[in-house]
C-alpha cells in the first residue's frame, strides 16, 4: 500500500501531552532524588540533572525527526538495522568495548557518554516484527513461515541481551513477542508450546545465579533480611507508605538520602510517591495509560497492516516496560534493573523512547 503523505495538522498530538508531562516530571524526580548522591560522588548536585537534561534534548530532537520520516523508510532497512543491533549486542562481550556497571555489561562507552545498544535492540525488533507479519499475512499460521522465522531472530537478541546479564528485559522482549505472534494470527497451541520449552531456561537461570536468587526471595520475603538483600525493596515500601495520600512535598523525600539504592534510576517512582502521595503516583500512572490507549488506538486507525503492526509492537513495548517497573518498587514482582520509561535516568532509554513517540505521531498522520 502507497505511504500516505502526513496531513497538516493531522497528528495525534493528543499523545504528547501525557509524554511531555512524565519527561517534565523525570527531570523534577531525577533532580530531587540524584542531588543528594551528585553532590557526594562528583561535587554538583545538578549533575544527574544536567544530563538528564542533554538527554532530553537529543530525545526531543530524534522524537521530531521521527515524526517527520515516513514509517515505511524503517521498512527499508529493517535487515540492516537487525544486524547492527546483533552486532552491538555481540560487541558488548569484547574486552575493552563493553562496559560493566554493578556487573551486568549493558553499555558501549562514547567518550564520556554510555550507550546501552538493547535499547536500539528493542526498536529495531519492533520493525523487522512488523515487516516481517505484514509481508506473511495469512501465513502467520504455519508454524515453520509464521512462527519459526520470527522465533529465530527473537532468539538471537533474547539471549544476547540475557547473557549480559539482563534476564528481566529478556523475559519482557519474550512476552512482548508472544503478544505480537499472537495478535498476528500465529497458532495460539504454538505459542503455548515456545512457553513450555523456554520454561526450563528461566528457571536455570534463575538458580544458576545467586543475586538472582536473592531477588526472588527478597520479592518472598524481604524483611527476613532488611539489611541485605531486602534492603530495597523495603525502602520502596517506606517511601510509597511515608507519601501517604498527599505526599511529603517535592523534595523532601527522606529515602532519597543515601537510604534507597538506585533512586533516581529504577526507583524514581518510590521517590514520587514519596513526596506527591497516593494522589501524584495515581496521575502519573494515568499518564501511561493515556500513552498507551493513544497508542492502540493509532495502530487500530493505522493506513496499513504494516504500520499498524510496528505502532503496536512500540507500544505494547513501552506499556510492558511500565508495567513491570511499577509491579517491581511496589514489590509485587522481584527487582529486575528495569528503568521507568520517561522518568528514570538514563540517555539510551529516554531517546528511543521519545524517538518511538515520534513514529507514532507518523502513523497517526496517515489515518
């Protein structure tokens, strides 16, 4: 189907509103609960912040960009994109390339910058998912042309990005491609079988790896050892339960002072809860909400089964992501290292994000 050109005024602008808000309130959250530990560790309490705030930036000038290239040019280079991601992935393992950080080896050093290259993983999985069921069509039930093929691919990141190590963004981009596969018309028994022959690989890694196994029974029972391994996730329970209703005020969180680890990254959202309450928590997820209902709704209106496929898969990836950050610092699943979209810190995940909000606003122009 020919791309139709973007209308003037024909954006679902609608969808930044909620996006501007959670960028605008991670800078106020990565402020508050980073200053205390800048301030410590390099001398500026801004520090965090200043970058953030670069971040911001770049993100807002890929998110325009993006809203101005026609969706079908990702098409056009979905394979050449894929083997980049694969590349970068594989180069995280060459000594001196990757970087580790708490010992997971995540990042790719750019002179005084870090970029996490399952970030790029992730979007460009989402388009070659999208072309690639567009293009199958009613062959997405045959399991050797509509499963094997995607299976394949997805296989290869999932086990790149898990041998970082990274089980919890493995286990989403594993429930994230089951969900496309399925709404895509793949054979639901098919499907069910992939998770019974992947189950046994999640459990080895879980009890082949100790700090993965004091995760799950901090998740268990995290004040049988408040000091240790549930150290965190209590001091998230006190933060959500010192915020009360109306919270403490911004900036006056108490968990933010060197009590909370990773606060102004994977636990932004116990220091909101903290200082706005129950109240400034509820909005904040409503906000994501909003996100992804625009979302669904673009990919529902989309011009072609293409686009529709690719306005999905970004959505339901960012609607995942959210989900289990919130399920994590509410200890209602174990800590993964998962950011919050939009609000933790952090340069890789806020401009893909944005940039992904960006093809969005494409599609939406061409309903």
């Amino acid at each position: 189907m020919a791309e139709k050109r973007p209308k003037r005024g024909g954006y679902d602008y609608v969808i930044l509103i909620p996006v501007m808000c959670l960028v605008g309130l991670g800078l106020v959250f990565v402020y508050s609960a980073s200053s205390n530990v800048a301030q410590h560790r390099m001398g500026d309490s801004y520090f965090f912040l200043k970058r953030q705030g670069v971040f911001c930036v770049v993100g807002l000038l890929a998110m325009i960009s993006a809203r101005n290239i026609p969706s079908a040019a990702y098409r056009k280079i979905v394979y050449p994109l894929v083997l980049l991601s694969a590349g970068l992935l594989a180069a995280l393992f060459i000594p001196g390339v990757g970087h580790t950080v708490g010992g997971a080896r995540r990042w790719i050093r750019l002179g005084g910058l870090s970029f996490q290259p399952s970030e790029l993983a992730k979007f460009s999985l989402a388009v070659y998912m999208a072309y690639s069921m567009s293009k199958k069509g009613s062959d997405m039930r045959s399991f050797s042309k509509g499963l094997a093929p995607h299976l394949l691919v997805a296989v290869v990141f999932v086990l790149l990005i898990g041998m970082q190590p990274d089980v919890g963004t493995s286990v989403i981009l594993g429930c994230w491609l089951l969900t496309l596969l399925f709404v895509g018309g793949v054979n639901p028994l098919h499907l069910f079988l992939v998770m019974l022959a992947s189950s046994p690989l999640l459990l080895w890694a879980v009890h082949h790896a100790d700090y993965r196994l004091n995760r799950l029974r901090a998740f268990i029972h995290p004040w049988d050892d408040p000091k240790g391994v549930g150290f965190q996730i209590i001091h998230s329970f006190l933060a959500f339960g010192s915020g009360g209703i109306f919270g403490v005020g911004p900036g006056n969180s108490k968990q933010k002072l060197f009590y909370l680890p990773e606060a102004h990254t994977d636990f932004v959202l116990s220091i909101a809860g903290e200082e706005l309450g129950f109240v400034g928590v509820s909005v904040i997820l409503m906000l994501f909400a909003l996100i992804v209902f625009r979302g669904i709704r673009i990919s529902l209106n989309a011009p072609d089964l293409y686009s529709s496929y690719l306005a999905l898969g970004l959505t339901c990836l960012f609607g995942f992501q959210v989900l289990v950050n919130v399920a994590v610092v509410m200890g209602l699943l174990p800590t993964k290292g998962l950011s919050l979209p939009l609000m933790s810190y952090g340069g890789s995940s806020l401009v893909f994000n944005l940039l992904a909000v960006g093809v969005l606003l494409n599609i939406s122009a061409r309903t």
